[in-house]
C-alpha cells in the first residue's frame, strides 16, 4: 500500500520547502518530494535548481509594491526561522541601489515599511568605494537589507517540516495522474497519492503539468570574483552598469565558496538575452555559462571598485524563471492542482512568504490576502 497525503509538494527548492512547512505548521499532513542539488552539475540528468549558491540579496526596496510586500513579510520571519531551525542564513550589510526608477523603489519600500533612503554617487563612493558612473540615481537600505544563504535557508525550511510532523522525500517525481479520489505520484520517488498538490518546481517540472506555463527561462552566468580588498561592501543592484553589453548587474559581497574562497558574486541580464526551452535547460546546468556574460561581468566589477585588485575568477551557469505578468505564478491551474513558480530572479528573499500565500491556498476556500489574487494569476501559453 503506497503512502496517501492530504498534501504532496513537488520541488524543494525555496518556495517549496517554504510551502511544505507552512502546511506542515498548520497541521496538514504534508509530503514535499525534490532530490537536494545534484552532486557534480557536470554530469547530472537534473532536475537542477536555482538556489544552489552561498548568497542571494534581499532588500525591501523592491521593483513592484507586491515585491516589496512580499519581501517584508519574508524578512519578518527570517529571525523565527533560524532560531527554530538552529541554521543561520541572514546577514544585514546594506544594500545600494542604481537605477532610472530609484523613485519609485523608494515608494514601494515606504509602502512596504522599508527604511530607504536617497543617496548620491559621491556618497556611495566615499561610503563603501562602489564607483556608480551610469548617472542614474541611488538608494541605500541599511539591515535588514543584504543578502541571505538560499541553501541554508532551504535547509531550515527543510528541518522545521520534519519538526512538524511533515515527510521529506529526496528524491524526483516524474508524473501526476489523476485519480477518483485525488492524485498518484510516480518518479524515483516511488509512488505515493494525496488529495491535492502544489507543484513548486522552478525552472523544471514542465512535463508535470497538462498545459504549459507561460514561463521565460532565463540562461545566466554568474561570476565569483576573489578581491584584494576585505572591507565590507553592500549588496548591490546597478542598471546600466560599466559594460553596456549588459542592462543590469546585482552583486552579494564577499562570502565563504564551497571551493575555499570567499568571493564577492556579480550575475546580471545580457541586453539581448533570450530564453532557453525546457530541453535546453540540462545542457546549459551542465556546461560552463556564456564567456560573453561572463567577461562582461568581469568587467563590472573592475569599472564599479576601481582600484581594487581581482586574484581569481569562477563563473558557473544558472537559471532565472520569468513569468508574463512579473510576478510568481500562485494559483490552481485545475481542480486539486495548484502550482507556486516563476520567481522572476527575486524570490529567494520572498520565499517565505510566496510559501505561506501558496500553502494558504490549500487551507481556506477562498484567496483572503490583502495582496491582489490577480496578480499572482497563473498564465498559459
Ligand atoms: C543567478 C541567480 C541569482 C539570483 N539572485 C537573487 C537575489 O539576489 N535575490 C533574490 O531574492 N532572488 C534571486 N534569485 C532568484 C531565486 O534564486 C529564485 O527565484 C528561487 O530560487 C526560486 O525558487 P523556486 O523554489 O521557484 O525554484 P528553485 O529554488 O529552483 O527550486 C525548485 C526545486 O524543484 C526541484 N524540482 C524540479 N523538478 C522536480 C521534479 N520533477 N520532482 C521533484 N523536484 C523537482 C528542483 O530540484 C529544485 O530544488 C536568483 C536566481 C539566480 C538563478
């Protein structure tokens, strides 16, 4: 006899794990199923994730006042989330801003209870030696703004699930039939059933689903850069940064790598980037990134920190999910089914939250959020 849910999760990766103890905490009695990041990317069939990493910036200051409420309501809980798990995955350096839409940044991040504030470039230079030449203007976001460790964040979600009585299953699905009274569950994860299902699979997961999301995969590289400096640096967002091949750039200051070094992370957006299909994704997982991206990258971290020497380069590559509207995709997309994706390059810091809007659906009849159920509508293609 296979196991039987009233909840299966599918995908653990941030919204996922962050779902599955909501639904955990609240009493449902939950499964989540995802396999933990592959071992040697090189090599792996997949699923791949987009988490795996040692920094993602989180900031309320954000491009939409639902991302900003989202991100606020997150970094609420973060302090609960580490002590209950006992894993720490927050760190408050600041973070600064440049952008032509810096104004209304500033407006979301009041709405949202921020504490930004406008800045200059020569501010910044002399504040923290980030050289910004783009001639847009600047906020800064003092703690809780920063960065947080996604893996680390996964893994706390993770122990409070099992901490709430809930299943974690490492392993991938491969398929969801429907049943008469509910859903079957198949894939390396064996076969288990539940009455109702959230698919929280990222960039991967399509072939789970009946009718295609309309999601733009998004291929990125991101560069590590060991620096000959060790002052401490904000997080840092930059549109139009020093290389005009790219539209913007972010960076996480200087942490600890698995491979020994502690390295600052800069990753961006190619000004003609185009998105890769689902059959393109594991290749791209198991390649090296684009050496373009990558040298472009290199070279914004030399114009932004002038005068500062880099000691050594990696680059590897990765994958923002976009959705059509801009926001994550939280929704039922048939009867029992629902799906909680397309972070949109901004979700690690709203995981949290996007998790607890996700989890809810499947706890009250209705959508009973102050933040709008449209704009968090799932779109097909
Ligand atoms: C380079 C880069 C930089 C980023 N920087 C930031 C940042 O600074 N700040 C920020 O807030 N956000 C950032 N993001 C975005 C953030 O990392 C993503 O929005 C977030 O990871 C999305 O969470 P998710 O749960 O949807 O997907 P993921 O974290 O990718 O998790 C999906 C999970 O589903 C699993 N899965 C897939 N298929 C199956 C299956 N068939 N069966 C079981 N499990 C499956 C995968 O293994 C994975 O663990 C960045 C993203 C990238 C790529």
């Amino acid at each position: 006899m296979s196991a039987s849910y009233e909840v299966a999760v599918i995908g653990r990766g941030l919204i996922g794990a962050s779902a599955a103890r909501h639904l955990a905490e609240a009493g449902c009695k939950v499964v989540v199923i995802g396999p933990g990041e592959p071992a040697d990317r090189r090599t792996s069939q997949g699923p791949f994730c987009s988490h795996p990493d040692e920094g993602r910036i989180t900031r309320i200051a954000g491009r939409t006042p639902i991302w900003s409420q989202l991100a606020a309501r997150s970094i609420a809980r973060y302090a609960d989330i580490a002590e209950r798990s006992g894993i720490e995955f927050h760190k408050s350096c600041g973070l600064v801003s440049s952008s032509p839409k810096i104004s209304e940044w500033l407006k979301n991040s009041e709405l949202a209870g921020g504490k930004s504030r406008s800045v200059d470039s020569d501010w910044v230079l002399s504040s923290t030696g980030i050289s910004l030449t783009n001639g847009h203007p600047a906020l800064y976001e003092g703690a809780p703004a920063g960065y947080i460790n996604p893996r680390s964040l996964v893994k706390a979600q993770t122990k409070l699930v099992v901490q709430a009585q809930g299943v974690v299953i490492t392993e991938s699905a491969s398929s969801i039939t429907r049943r008469p009274d509910g859903y079957e569950i198949k894939g390396n994860c064996g076969s288990l059933f539940a009455d109702r299902i959230l698919v929280a699979t990222g960039a991967f997961g399509s072939e789970l689903l009946k009718r295609p999301l309309d999601l733009r995969r998004m291929p990125r590289t991101t560069v590590t850069a060991e620096l000959s400096i060790n002052n401490d640096l904000p997080s840092l967002i930059c549109v139009d940064p020093p290389d005009k091949r790219l539209e913007e750039i972010y960076w996480v200051p200087p942490v600890h790598y698995p491979d020994g070094r502690i390295a600052l992370k800069i990753g961006g957006a190619l000004r003609d980037a185009k998105p890769v299909n689902s059959e393109a994704l594991t290749a791209w997982f198991q390649g090296e990134g684009d050496s373009i991206e990558a040298e472009a990258l290199k070279n914004c971290v030399i114009g932004l920190l002038p005068g500062v020497e880099v000691t050594s380069w990696a680059q590897k590559p990765c994958v923002v999910t976009n959705t059509a509207s801009g926001h994550p995709y939280i929704g039922w997309v048939e009867d029992g089914l629902a799906v909680a994706v397309g972070g949109c390059g901004s979700a690690a810091k709203s995981s949290d939250e996007l998790g607890r809007l996700a989890s809810k659906l499947f706890q009250s009849e209705r959508w009973s959020d102050s933040l709008p159920e449209s704009a968090f509508n799932p779109l097909f293609n």
